[in-house]
C-alpha cells in the first residue's frame, strides 16, 4: 500500500478547513436585525398613523381656522383603519369655491391612501392643505384615545377639549383621564398679553388644580380671572364629552343583567349668520334620550326665533335618534346649525 505524500495530506486538510468556514458563514445568526422585516411582520407605528385598536365609525376632528375659513375633517374608520374621508367645513366663497373643490378630493384620497395625517399639501391651496391636515391629526388623536379606552377603562386617554374664545383670547384644556377620573389637566392655549400674562400665570395652575380634584368641569372660577375661568370650564367640559364609553364621562344606568351605558356629548358650535348654535345630547344604549341647544341665536327677532324652533328640534332629535331631522319652518339657519352641531356630538359616540 502507497503511503500518502506530506504534501498531498497538507492539501487536504487545508481544503478542508476552507469548507468548513464557508459553512459557518453562509448560516445567518437568529438575531438578524431585519429578521423580523424579512417575516412579514410590521415595524411600530409612527405618529401619525390611523391607530389600529379595532376602532369603528365616525370621527370628526376639530374645525382648524385658516386665512380663508375654517376647515374640518370627519373620518370613517373600520377596525383601525381609515375608510373614508371628507370635509365636513372647508373655504367658500369668491376663489375658494374653485380651490375646495380642486384641493379637498385629492386630499380625501391622500388621507385614505396615507391611513394618517402625512400627506403632500396640494399645490395651489397652501392654507385648505395646512388646515385639512390639522384637523385630520385631531380626529386621529380623538380615534387614537378610543381605540385605547377600548383596550380597558383603566387605560389612560388624553381629551383635548375645543377652543372656548373669550374677550382676551382663546382657551384650550386637555386632560388624561384614567380608570374614569381625571389624573392631569392642562390649559393648550390661554390669553397672552399684557395684564393677560400675569392673569393666565396665577389662574391656570389653580383652575388645572381644581379640575383634577373635582373630576369634572364644576369647578369654581378663580377671582379676577373671570373670563379666563368660563373658557376653560367650557373647554374642559368639552374635553370630557369627547370620552367614549366607559370612559371618564360615562356612567352605567339601568339595573340587573341590562346594565346600559349614558353618555353626554356637546357637539362643537356650529356658527350660522344670526349666531353659534350648539347642541349636547345624552345617549343612553346608542339611543338619544335628551338633546339640548346649550348655545343659540339670541338678540333681538332671533330670541322669538330661538325659544320657537330650539324645543322643536330637541324633540325632533330625541324622536328621530340621529341628525336626520326636518328644518323648522322660518328657523332654516337655526335649524341647519342645530343638526351640524348634533351630528358632531353623535360622530364622538362613534354613531
């Protein structure tokens, strides 16, 4: 038998090893960072994005104010996702007719394909784009603090109430509620300005005070801060309206196994040309059991006007349990402003 050469067994067992680290490295470790990308599933959400909580129905964020009117974005969702968009409030009138009816489709269409509030301004309609989107981020925040509620009634919600416009300037209050009380409260926006500065320093910490230790909006305004305190009552109680059930607005009524959920909602002002209309209603089991014009025309012809149409529309609402409800003869603005207002409370229920 031949013996093997030196060199012939010195080329084998390099040729070996060679293979062997080929090996080693066409193996690719466990904790590849884009392992979890190349499995199909889905990195966190950015800000910005359509929550995914499971969230359905209606959602209208608030109404942005621009250089050329107001601009609101209502929003129907289907578990977490964006199914539709439309602008319920957008600029009219004169050249703002032609670019609403340009820049708001394309818009819409952005949002849907976006499924959130990151989309390209429409070229042409720099303000309607800044203001659409503005209100598109808000309805989001209001879908965003449902889809957590429904999640657990302890779960934390943030609740920005609307703008309450005073004599010396808007306010704005958001609150975290949590497990149905109100952890923290803050003023987003206070008068500023002059004698208004010293004003908004020394009331707002006192009114964020007595807000969470009240657990509602009945709280006491401060003195020499009147108006400072109605805004942010007025705001705050709007921040609280906009919890969706089992949130820190809500109670259980009825008795036995058919427990039902009440909630108050206040719509936002709807503005008309005599005056803001503005209407809560009490929803009981996903039915309007009371509606009420917690604002309406007032001065001169339109008080005759108010305490004629308002009981009429009340009634109409609670009988017909949605916003679908017949103009009051010689009360059209009224009547139109009413039923703006209540479908914005009924959108905050999801209904």
């Amino acid at each position: 038998m031949r013996k093997s050469h030196p060199v012939r067994r010195a080329v084998l067992a390099g040729a070996a090893t060679v293979s062997g680290i080929v090996l080693l490295l066409s193996l690719k470790p466990a904790s590849d960072p884009g392992s979890a990308q190349a499995a199909g599933q889905a990195p966190p959400a950015a800000a910005g994005q359509a929550p995914q909580g499971g969230v359905n129905g209606a959602v209208t964020g608030d109404a942005a104010q621009t250089q050329y009117g107001a601009v609101q974005v209502r929003l129907t969702m289907s578990n977490g996702k964006i199914t539709q968009a439309e602008a319920v409030q957008a600029p009219k009138g004169g050249r703002s007719d032609q670019i609403t009816a340009s820049s708001v489709p394309r818009l819409n269409q952005a949002a849907v394909a976006a499924q959130g509030a990151e989309i390209d301004a429409v070229s042409g309609a720099t303000y309607t784009s800044a203001g659409y989107k503005k209100s598109l981020q808000s309805a989001l925040d209001k879908a965003k603090a449902s889809a957590g509620a429904q999640q657990g009634s302890g779960d934390a919600q943030t609740l920005t109430g609307d703008v309450a416009q005073t004599q010396y300037g808007p306010v704005q209050v958001r609150v975290t509620v949590a497990g149905g009380k109100i952890t923290k409260a803050e003023a987003v926006q206070a008068p500023k300005g002059g004698r208004s500065d010293q004003i908004t320093a020394s009331s707002v910490p006192r009114l964020n005070q007595a807000a969470v230790a009240a657990g509602d909006a009945d709280v006491d305004a401060v003195s020499g801060a009147t108006y400072t305190s109605a805004g942010y009552k007025k705001s705050l109680q709007s921040a609280l309206d906009k919890a969706p059930a089992g949130g820190g607005s809500s109670q259980a009524a009825g008795s036995g196994g058919g427990r039902a959920t009440t909630q108050t909602l206040t719509g936002r002002a709807a503005q008309t040309q005599y005056g803001p209309v503005q209407v809560r209603v009490t929803v009981t089991g996903g039915k309007i059991t009371k509606a009420e014009a917690v604002q309406a025309p007032k001065g001169g012809r339109s008080d005759q006007i108010t305490s004629s149409s308002v009981p009429r529309l009340n009634q109409a609402a609670v009988a017909a349990g949605n916003a679908q409800i017949d103009a009051v003869s010689g009360a059209t603005y009224t009547s139109a402003g009413y039923k703006q207002s209540l479908q914005s409370a009924l959108d905050q229920a999801g209904g």
